[in-house]
C-alpha cells in the first residue's frame, strides 16, 4: 500500500453526496495504541468517523488491519492531512498505508481471450456505473471481441501471442499499460503471465480461474473436476502472481453438480459462477476492501 493517490476523477456521479471523504488502509505489526492514534489523529482534525472495521491475526505479535471511512468539512489541504499523518502516525507504528480521497475512481484495464462471459459482465456492470472505476482498455490475443468491446465505447487492443515470441507481447502490452492502467484484470486470459511483465506493470491483477483452488489447477479443471466425480464446482478470484494460480484468493463460490452432468454441462454453470466470483473481486478490490497478507487477504 502507498502513502498518497491521484486527483479526483470528473467521472465521479455529481448528482451523489459523498458519503465519506477519504478511506484509510492499514497494515502494520500489531501492538497497543493503535486504534487510539489513528482515532485521536482524525478528532483533532475535525474529522468524523462514519465505517470502521479492523482485525488483529494474534494479539500477541501479530498483524493488524483496519479500513476506515471519515468525514471531513471543507476546506482542507489534501497533501498536508497525509503528510501529518505519516509523520505523526504512520511512522511511529512503521504502518503500510493507503488513503483514497471521495471521487478518485482508478483506471482498470482487461486481458481476455475468446471466451467473453466476464468480459462483457464486466462492461456492462461498467456502464450501469456499479465498478467504482474508468475501464481504458481491452487487450486480447485473439480479435474476436473487438466489436463487443467497442460498442461498450473502450478501446480494443490485439496483441497475439505468437509460439517463441512470448516475451514480445508482454512489451507490446506494456506499452498500453504501464502509466495507464492501475488495476489488471485477466476475465479469461488464457496465457501465463512472466514474473518480468508483473514487475513491470508494478500494478495489481486479479485473474478469474475456473475451479475452487486450491483445486484442479492449470488447465481444463471442469474435465478434470468431473473425472474425479466432485459435486460441487467453482470458482476463484485471485491476485496474479508468478506461480500458477496461486496468488492470494480474493473471492470464491460454488455450485451443485452430480454425475448425470457432462464436462461440457459443468463448464456451462461455472460461466456464471465466474462472472459473479470476478464482479465481486474487483469491486471489492476497488472498494479498498482487500489487504494482502503474505499469501492470503484480509476482506472487509
């Protein structure tokens, strides 16, 4: 988490009050006092707490999470709050902190492939205004989904990924991403990003997979799934890392299955348990309810 975000966006509804005025991450070692100096920090201000939650791992040595939303009347310097805070507060308990300002909506760009079920969920929850985001840009290694994405008013960018010119592609992507996009978002991208292009992009991804991991990994899970006889199947957001699906889970969902059901029957219902596992990662994740710890998240 970073100590400071952009200006707000004009996207932003004016038609809705803000609820709050800026939302605060925390992440840090835990230990007594906390609570009492971001609180105390804010009375001082002026500042009304509307929605706080928090969580400790162990009392005793520890990791401590919070989110909290407050309130502040204008006007007040932006710049000068985070930078009193950090000395004040963040520095003292060595915090790893975020502070997102009402309006500020990032920018989110999608990988895809052929498969288009969490694509166009995607779009159309975007221009129904229920993504609290700008999506610039749609990437595909195949062209099959221009159309869709263009009548949805987004860019559409096709960078094939050719055999032994992996590496290539990555470029050309990162030439699209890297400074315009600050969330990636795989809805059925069927190749394995390089740990080289995830340094590069230096921004978070959140990659939709196909089963209930930790199980049937990799490729053809629905396959798989009905060969070993489950009864349930589902599906699984996750931050992209360089292992193979096996980034921290953001968000699951099953659903009933029994043998009378062919691969091809489970695939069909787990389109529909991706879409909404996917949805509501991203919503999550730009609702700042998602903190990283190690190889799991804390979701508030």
């Amino acid at each position: 988490m970073a100590g400071a975000s952009g200006a707000p966006s004009a996207h932003t509804p004016e038609s809705e009050p803000p609820r709050y005025s800026a939302r605060l991450l925390i992440a840090c070692a835990d230990r007594p006092g906390i609570v009492a100096a971001v609180s105390g920090f804010l009375f001082e201000r002026g500042a009304n707490i509307v929605d706080s939650h928090q969580y400790s791992s162990d009392p005793s040595g520890g990791r401590f999470f919070l989110r909290t939303e407050f309130f502040l009347a204008e006007p007040f310097d932006r710049e000068s709050f985070q930078e009193s805070f950090a000395a004040e507060v963040g520095e003292r308990f060595a915090m790893e902190w975020e502070m997102r300002w009402w309006g500020q909506r990032r920018r989110l760009a999608i990988l895809v492939s052929r498969h288009d079920h969490c694509l166009l969920d995607l779009l159309w929850r975007m221009r129904r205004g229920e993504l609290d985001a700008e999506i610039v840009s749609v990437i595909s290694n195949h062209p099959d989904l221009e159309r869709e994405t263009l009548a949805a008013g987004v860019p559409f960018h096709h960078v094939p990924v050719e055999k032994g010119a992996i590496a290539e592609a990555e470029d050309a992507m990162l030439e699209l991403l890297v400074g315009r996009a600050e969330l990636l978002v795989l809805a059925r991208y069927m190749q394995i990003l390089s740990g080289a292009f995830l340094e590069r992009l230096a921004a978070p991804a959140i990659n939709i997979h196909h089963s209930f991991l930790p199980a049937f990994a990799g490729a053809d899970p629905y396959r798989r799934a009905r060969e070993r006889g489950v009864k349930l199947i589902g599906a699984t957001a996750h931050y992209v890392t360089e292992e193979l699906d096996d980034g921290p889970i953001i968000d699951q969902d099953v659903v009933r299955v029994d043998h009378r059901q062919s691969a091809r029957d489970l695939e069909r219902l787990g389109r529909d348990v991706e879409r909404m596992v996917l949805a509501r990662a991203v919503a999550l994740h730009l609702d700042d309810r998602v903190i990283v710890d190690g190889r799991r998240t804390v979701v508030f």
